[in-house]
C-alpha cells in the first residue's frame, strides 16, 4: 500500500521533500487530553500491554497534531519483562530485583519477542490497519547502555551510579549484560519491522553520562551491532543519543541511517560534526512549547535555519515533550514547522 | 597565620607546586563512617546549623583522608531560607511553596548573611581555628541558574523543566529570579571570605541543561556580576560546571580563576577549549573510586597525564563524590595522587 504521506520515509533516505517531516518524542502521552482520558479507566502497563488501547493512544496525535509519524505506545522497558525482569511502574519504573552482579546477569534470558511481547507485535499490525497509510508507524527500542542503566539501579536515578560504577568493578559482567541485551534488542525490532513498523528508532537516553572513552568502549559496539543486524529488513533506523553534545563526532559510526540530537546543540554545527552523509533529526528545546506563540515561530525558524538547503532532516524536540506542555502548542508547533518548511513553494 | 600546606591556594593561582593538590566534591558526607556517626544523631539540617557539628564533618576528610583542602560543610540551598524560601531536607531538598511566578520572586529578600547564616560564618570561624593552619578552608555556594533550577522546582527533577520553561514562557521574570539570587550570592560569599574562607567555589551543578545560547543569556552573566563583586576580597574563584562540556569554550569570560569540569571531557581537551589562562579543577569519574586499585591507579595516571607540565590543576572527581563509595578508595585515591604527582622529584 503506497503512504498518502511519506515525508517521514524520504527525509530518513535525505531524499527531497515538498515539507520537513515532524513527530514528537513522547507524542502519544501525558499532555494529550485524549490520552489521559483513557489513562483514567487503564494503568500504563495496561495500555500499553493491550493492543486495542496501545494502538488507539498511538493514533491519537496523528489525528490530533497532525504528525508526519506515529510511534508505536510502549515503554523501552517493555521487552525486558521477557528477560526475566519483574517490572512495575509507579510512576516511573520499578524494578523488584535489579541486576547486580555476574549471577544476576547470567538468569537473564533472550527471549522469543513472539512469544514475550506478542502485544507489541499485535498493537503495530492494528496501528498499521487503522492508520491506513495515513502516515507511516516507528517503532523502537532502549539502547543496551540506557536499558542497562534503569536493569541496574532498579529505577530512575540522577546519574544511574549503578552500571557506571559496574564498567569500572566489573567490567566483564557488565560487557555480558549489555551484550544480553543488545541479542535482545535486535530480535524485539526485528519482530516490530516484520510486524509492520516502516522505521525504528533506538533510544540512548542516557548518552549523556558517559564520557567518550566509555561510550566507545560500552555503548557503541553494541549499537553498531543491533543496528547492523536489522540493516537487511530496510527500514530506516535512527539512533537518539540524549545528552550525546560531546559525542557527535563517534556517532557517524554507530550503523545508523539518522541520528537524533537533543537540545543542547546547535542542529546545523551537530550535523557538521557527526557528518553530513547521515540524516539528522532534532531539536527544539521541549521547553521552547511554553513560548508564546511569536517566540515559538522564531524558535521553529531558527532550528529550520540551522540545516536548511540541505535534504535530510526529521523536525523533533530534542527530547521527550513535557507532561504538562499545552496541547495546543505541540499542534501549533507542527502547523509552523509546515508552514515555515514549504521547500517545494519557496 | 602562614599555612603549612597551600598547594590548593598555589595551583589555584597556576603557581608551581611539588605535588598536585586534591580535594573531593562531597569529600565531608555519607561515604566516610566518621559522618555517618554524626548523622546517627542529627539531621542533616541540625548539622549545617549547628557550628560546632558543621566544623566537625568540614574537617573529618582533612584527617582521614588526607585532602588538600577542606570545604565548608553546607547545602547549596542553606542560604535561600534567608531570601524567604520555606526549606526541608527528605532526603533531597523539597521547598513547600516553590517560586513560580512574578509575585512569588518579587516576595524573595536579599537578607544580610550575618542575619541569615550566621551560623554558616560561625562554623567557618571555628573550622579555621581549628585547622590550625593545616589546610586552607573553601567556601561555596550554587549559582544563580542552579539555585533557580531549585527554587522554581520546589525539588530535584529530571531535567528541571520548571525554570528552563519560565526561560520561554516569561524569561523577565526569570531575570529578575536569576538576578535577586546573584545579588544574594554575592553578598553570601563575600561573608563567607570575610569570616574566613581562603577559596570559593560557585557549582553550576546544571549547567549541562542549558543549550550555549540559554547559557550565555541567563547562567553567565550572573556569575560573572558574582566573581566580579568578590574579586576584591583576593581569595581564588572557582566556577563548576557540571555537565558543561558543551560548554565549555564559553568558561574564559566567566570572570573565575578556576574552572572545575566533569568527568565527561577529557581534562587536557577541557583546558584547551577553555583556554589555559586559568587553572582547571577535575576531573576523575566518581565511579572510577569503585575500580580495584591497579585500575583506579590507571585512571589518576590518565588525568594527570592529561594535563601534565603546566601548573594550574588541582585534581578532583569531576562530580560529587557517591555516598556508597567504598572510604580507603577515597583515601587511596589521595595517595595515589600524591604519589604520581612528586612534581619536585621527577
């Protein structure tokens, strides 16, 4: 079936486009009055193990903000249930017995993602049905150095000590852990492509914490992997590094087709040093949605400004959109992106 | 009263040194068993207030640890009760009305410190006097953008959305926020040098949140009004940027003398960008304390060798120290510095 709109696609291929793709990170969530409006009958593990709600919050912004994109509704510690991990949240994760050592690194399993997360396969093919070519479905996935950070500490933590402390005591425990995880990850977005997802996106939303050495030693190799893994299947793959401003130069070698940057930088200087034979995506500060709208336009300018004349960009926030960000701005926001963006009329 | 050790004072100064002088952020907390005792019966909030307890935990690392310089023992919120701030401590500060909007930062006074703190000077007073000389007292406080980042926050908060949307959403009064607290600040550390504090230090434990555009407008200024309306007094300004490494060619107009990084660029590679007319403080990973000691040795070797041959470093962790952070590590870590470091033998 041809994409009604497939601006998303061809910006991922840095193929010409007639407008800059837009989606959201975080775009089906907490902000959405429709997405809270389910989330009052259903608990987030809920909605997100029950592909009629999955898939109905997943549209949700696609209809309502009129994103270039959806992506799909889960959590990227989804598939770690299928490890063996017993998972809760409340809101944030909470996991019962976080991975510490060897012993606890060895149970962990690489599991079948048809037979552990038969709802996120289930959830892509109703979305992909009811978008109907609309726009096209992401999938994604945590990268091994984040998912392992929240496996360690158990639960969100400033700095997440844990696996950090782990590379330096024990790094041959921990090289096993991420190595686990990253076999995990390339199975779990192989499933999601062959289920329907038409891109895939692999978040390091704890970049950030490492220092380049690490990041190379830790971090990359695995993603390199994953991403070399799903390379035949076709479907674009982006790799987000949050916090990653002084890692850009090590990311051109990471596999992936785009990179997303997240606020902190400049996009035109960061697609300079990651290299430009890449797509990028990014990065409007998620705070910027609290502008007024003037200062919003300017906002949406100067990001559009920083890598315009050249094909290859996916407008994003450069991180996560604010729970209480007004809706209102998050559509606004695309409409200007649009609106700014008509490359073919210009 | 001539000291018996200033290789602090002389590395802040970039001044020759016959070893390299290190302290620890954090270096008087949770981690050292001689804390822990003092806890066991007071809060950490009787334990700022009270001089006699703050003195005491100032100079436990002096004595067990053997660090170059002892550092006042305070919180970075200690001085907002005195603008009006309703402050507890649960483990992490939590402030019962936050600082919101206009009403609520033009209600914040700028107290006297001897009205505010004087328990804050107090303790400096008796720490002096019983250091005896040994070792130079630091004194600190949070940067303006920092302490903002709290106070809007009302908590510690992933990202501080609170005060990085008011940049947007209505950045006059986050200048006058941003500007009230420096005005504060200074008069703050210009008591704390006048009762004693041979050295300051200002943590812009966030500075990592901000994008170099937001850092320039509303972070740099203020520090820079700070270091300049205590210049006079003589004693060596550091500036701490935490995060920063993005950051970091925007340091050499901050108006400090030193300039502390994290652990996430290497040391050599920050002082080139910074610009080597000042000293650098940094900037060991807090996790490496968790290494066995051949690899912790390793590790110090890498971060002086990163900066060796010119005077001006004075080693540090390039972040708070982690409260289960095995002590003899941190210890060891002191010695090894000390002993790679015999600058006079080599």
């Amino acid at each position: 079936m041809k994409l009604k709109n497939d601006t998303f696609l061809r910006a991922c291929r840095r193929e010409e486009v007639e407008r800059t793709p837009v989606w959201i990170m975080r775009q089906a969530g907490r902000y959405l009055p429709d997405y809270m409006k389910v989330r009052r009958d259903h608990s987030f593990q809920e909605v997100c193990k029950t592909p009629e709600l999955a898939a109905e919050v997943t549209i949700q912004p696609v209809e309502k903000i009129g994103v270039d994109a959806a992506i799909l509704f889960a959590d990227i510690l989804t598939p770690a249930e299928g490890m063996g991990i017993d998972l809760a949240f409340s809101p944030g994760p909470v996991i019962a017995q976080p991975v510490r050592d060897r012993k606890g690194v060895e149970a962990l399993r690489i599991p079948d993602p048809r037979e552990s997360v038969p709802y996120v396969l289930d959830a892509i093919r109703l979305v992909r049905e009811r978008l109907d070519g609309r726009v096209p479905l992401i999938g994604f996935a945590g990268a091994p150095f984040t998912m392992a950070a929240y496996l360690v500490e158990g639960k969100s933590k400033h700095g997440f000590p844990g696996i950090r402390s782990m590379l330096y005591r024990d790094p041959e425990t921990a090289d096993l852990l991420l190595g686990k995880i990253a076999d995990m990850t390339a199975a779990y977005l192989a499933a999601q492509i062959e289920a329907g997802a038409q891109a895939v996106q692999l978040f390091e939303s704890w970049a950030g914490l490492l220092a380049g050495r690490e990041f190379e030693r830790f971090a990359l190799p695995h993603v390199k992997r994953i991403m070399e893994a799903i390379a035949p299947l076709g479907a674009p793959r982006i790799y987000y590094a949050g916090g990653g401003g002084a890692l850009l130069h090590l990311l051109s070698d990471c596999g992936a087709d785009v990179i997303g940057v997240d606020w902190r930088v400049p996009l035109g200087e960061a697609w300079k040093r990651i290299g430009q034979d890449m797509a990028i995506q990014g990065n409007l500060d998620p705070c910027a949605l609290f502008s007024p709208a003037d200062r919003l336009e300017a906002e949406v300018r100067t990001v559009l400004d920083g890598v315009a004349g050249r094909w290859g960009h996916i407008f994003n926030l450069g991180h996560g959109i604010q729970p209480d960000t007004p809706w209102e701005n998050a559509r606004l926001l695309v409409e200007t992106v649009h609106k700014l963006s008509r490359w073919g009329v210009r």
